[in-house]
C-alpha cells in the first residue's frame, strides 16, 4: 500500500549515533510486544488480570523485558509494569501503554497482531503507532543512556499500564490505590510533536431518548466510545425491494457512507477514527439511524441525527472553545435501541476548566434527551515557558531542525493527565495520519528511529535539568 510516509528529515546528530546500535533490538522487541493482541477482555478479567489474560501477557512481557535491559521491576498489583533505575527524592516519569483497542480482523490488509513491513518502512500492524513503538522507542532511549551512564541523580520510573485506551484505571491504581508519589517532571510518548502543554476534560454519557419505531424491534452495535462508528446495522419489518431503493436514493445523497439491504437487514459503513476528532470520520450509527428517520417518515429520529451531525455539537450549542482549545468534541462511539428507547453513548471533551456537569446539563436541556454522567476526568493546561517544557522543545528542535511548531493544546486524553507536572511528547510527527484506532495502523519504520533518537535527546537534557535544579 502506499502511505503518506516518507521519512522525516532530521538531523545526524550525536543522539543518532548513540541509538543507531539498539535499532535491530529494539524492532524485535516491537514485533514481539505487537504479536500480543493486548485488548481489554473484561469478560476473562481477574483480580490478578485485572483487564484480561492478554493485556496480563503484554504487561509481563514488558517486566521481562525490563529486567532484561537492568531495571528493577514491579508488577504494581497488574494494573502496571514499572521499571526503576536509579535513586534521588527528584522523580522522573515516563508512561507508556500496552493495551490497544480492537480491530476488526477481516477489514485489515494484514493480521493486525503480525508486524509487517512494506516498502521497506512501514510498519503494519495494532499498536505499532498507539503506544507500542513509541513505547519500545522510548524505552531504548532509556537503556542507551544508562549504558552511558548519563542518567542518575534521580529516580527515574518507566510506567507501561494496561488500561490507557478504556479508562487509565492502572494509573488510577498506581497513584491512588497503591498511593505512589507523583513525579517531578513526568512525559508520555503517545501523542503529537512538538509537545502537548493542554487536553481537554474527557467525559463519557449516555442519551436516552423516547422513540417509537415500530419497524423495528432492537439493535445494538459500536465497541468502544472513543472510536466512530464504523458499521451499524438492523432488521426493518419492511421489502427489501422497498428499502433497496430507499437506501439508493439515500446514498446518492450521502456518498461519504456506504451501505448495501440484504432481506430486511440495512447496513451502514463508515470510517472509523480517534473519537477526539470525529469530523474526520464517518459514523455509521448516525448514518442509519437519519436514513430510518426518512424511510420511516420519523421525524424524531431525523431530529436526533442532526443533533450530532458534525460531532462538535454546533446543532445543540455545545461547541465551546477557549484561548487553548478551539472546539468541542461529541463522539457518538455505540448505539442501542430497546423498549421505544434509543441510546447514544457519547465520548465528549471539552475545554479543561469549564465543569462537566455544566456541559451536560445543556446536552439535556438543548437536545431533550436524559442524560446520564458515566464517568471521566478533568484536563489541564500547564505553563507552555517553564523550564521543563523549554528543554523538550530543545530536544525537538535541535534534532528535528523545525524551529517554528509550536506546543499543542489538543482533544485526546493521555496518561499527562492522569499525573501531575507532566506533558504528553510526541511520537507522532507533524502532518502524519497514522489510522491509530482504524483499519491498517501503522508507522514508519523511520519514525520509529527517528523517534529514539529525540527520545535520547530529550532525557538526556531532562537529566541535566533534575540534577541542577535545587
């Protein structure tokens, strides 16, 4: 396949030679950790597996790993692998995730579980880009500067959770549970260059609206909230010759969405995409439920699916932005129809400092629904001119030469903010879509090197800065 993946051009620098001797290791070591399909398996979840079997074997591979490459290391009650090296009352954190969302095998070009690589650089396969390479990436960095003995002075605490993508309940278990100190300074390799200073507050809700459709008796489809709609689809009680030409007259109408009757089933297929931004999807489950509303002749239902229509809540004024965030995000993730009611289960961020209950009280009072709080966590701006962010910047862009991107304030909830003094520094480089939770993920052999290297970089400077500040 050909992808929008030519290497990055960034600088031969010292940090290139250092990490040049750990590339064939460090691939290995990916391919391993990728070859686990380290999805969240609440149905098989223990009290020592807390989120599954194979999110276990992701978490321990990692421990061994550890131990392998010098650190001490500890299983934090499963939730998370930490991996320590040296000693010092400063903290320094770097979180990364072994969990990944789930795939739908048969729409992928290659087992997503297999690291494949085309045209010698793209790397196929779940997780390589959301967050195993950066991980690997990051954690080689690591052990190329002990090998140095560059770092000390410090305690340094590599974290790999197992529940980033569907809660963050291992560092929820490691701060709060375990009571663990919060860092110094802390980064997470699992967002955007040049850094992450802000996110939004992520929150998860439930809709219930009245809605009679006699046509049809239930259906339930989406798998996770933070990813859009893909396919949905239901039995109606009507001829498929009728729905046939119903759904025709629909698509030539809506041709960003695919769909096809077969008997009395209608199915819906869109674009799947990180539920941060879901404008640069295609949601299947809003798709149906407006094509329902107008071969139905139900004017409630046409009502809801214009509601979220955009996925910035413009049609309910609920498109709120500030000095740092420029919009508002509605992720319709599953959808279920029982009994006369029709459930959206919505993935919402929102600019951080504004209150949840708030926002949620006009999603209800503006679009007649009930809603239901499921849960979530408040975002955070941090100070774009400390020191800490200074010396980031430093490493990027004296290895990357790009002298004029400036920090991120973004919509996608990572482990920063589940932490204190702490900021979210890259993997993903500028104008790279790497499909993180769709179909084919991927990422560029390149970047994953390139990737070391800035990792090294920035460490080493953060190092410095540890042991100079009083």
């Amino acid at each position: 396949m050909k992808e929008n993946a030519e290497p990055i051009v960034i600088r031969e620098t010292d940090y290139r030679k250092l990490m040049e001797p750990y590339y064939e290791e460090a691939l290995r070591e990916l391919k391993n950790l990728v070859a686990i399909p380290s999805v969240l398996d609440e149905e098989h979840a223990t009290k020592e597996m807390p989120f599954g079997p194979e999110v276990d074997k992701a978490l321990s591979y990692v421990a061994e790993l550890g131990k392998r490459l010098g650190f001490t290391v500890s299983r934090c009650d499963n939730y998370v692998t930490e991996l320590c090296y040296g000693e010092g009352e400063k903290v320094f954190d770097i979180y990364a995730h072994v969990d990944v969302v789930p795939v739908e095998k048969e729409k992928w070009t290659h087992d997503p579980f297999e690291l494949v690589i085309e045209e010698g650089n793209i790397m196929y396969g779940r997780g390589t880009s959301d967050d195993k390479g950066p991980g690997i990436a990051c954690l080689y960095a690591v052990k190329a500067l002990m090998d140095q003995h560059r770092l000390g002075g410090y305690k340094l605490r590599f974290l790999f959770g197992g529940n980033e993508e569907t809660g963050s309940l291992c560092l929820e278990h490691y701060f709060h549970t375990m009571k663990k100190e919060f860092p110094t300074y802390g980064i997470s390799p699992d967002a955007e260059y040049p850094l992450i200073y802000a996110e939004k507050s992520i929150y998860a809700y439930e809709e219930d609206f009245e809605v009679s459709i006699p046509e049809v008796e239930s259906f339930s489809f989406g798998n996770a909230l933070n990813i859009v709609l893909a396919e949905a689809s239901c039995k109606v009680n009507r001829k498929e010759e009728e729905m046939k030409a119903a759904l025709a007259s629909y698509l030539a109408s809506h041709q960003e969405v695919k769909g096809e009757v077969n008997g009395q089933t209608v199915t819906f297929f869109g674009k799947p995409y990180h539920g941060s931004e879901p404008w640069k999807g295609v949601n299947a489950g809003l798709h149906l439920i407006a094509f329902l509303g107008a071969f139905l002749h139900n004017e409630e239902l046409m009502r809801i699916a214009h509601l979220y229509e955009g996925g910035k809540g413009d049609n309910f004024s609920g498109n709120y932005h500030d000095e740092h965030f420029s919009e508002t995000s509605y992720n319709v993730g599953k959808m279920e129809y029982r009994s006369g009611v029709l459930s959206l289960f919505v993935n919402l961020r929102f600019p951080a400092g504004l209150q949840a209950d708030d926002v949620l009280r006009n999603v209800q009072e503006k679009t007649g629904g009930k809603v239901i709080k499921i849960g979530g966590g408040e975002g955070f701006v941090s100070n774009p001119e400390s020191d800490f962010v200074k010396v980031l910047m430093k490493a990027y862009q004296e290895e990357t030469g790009d002298l004029t991107s400036k920090p991120l304030a973004i919509g996608g909830g990572t482990y920063a903010r589940e932490s204190k003094n702490s900021v979210a520094f890259g993997a993903q480089f500028i104008n790279r879509d790497y499909r993180m939770h769709g179909h084919d993920e991927f990422f560029p052999l390149s970047d994953f090197y390139d990737n070391m290297q800035i990792y090294a970089h920035a460490i080493d400077l953060i190092s410095q800065l540890l042991r100079e500040e009083k």
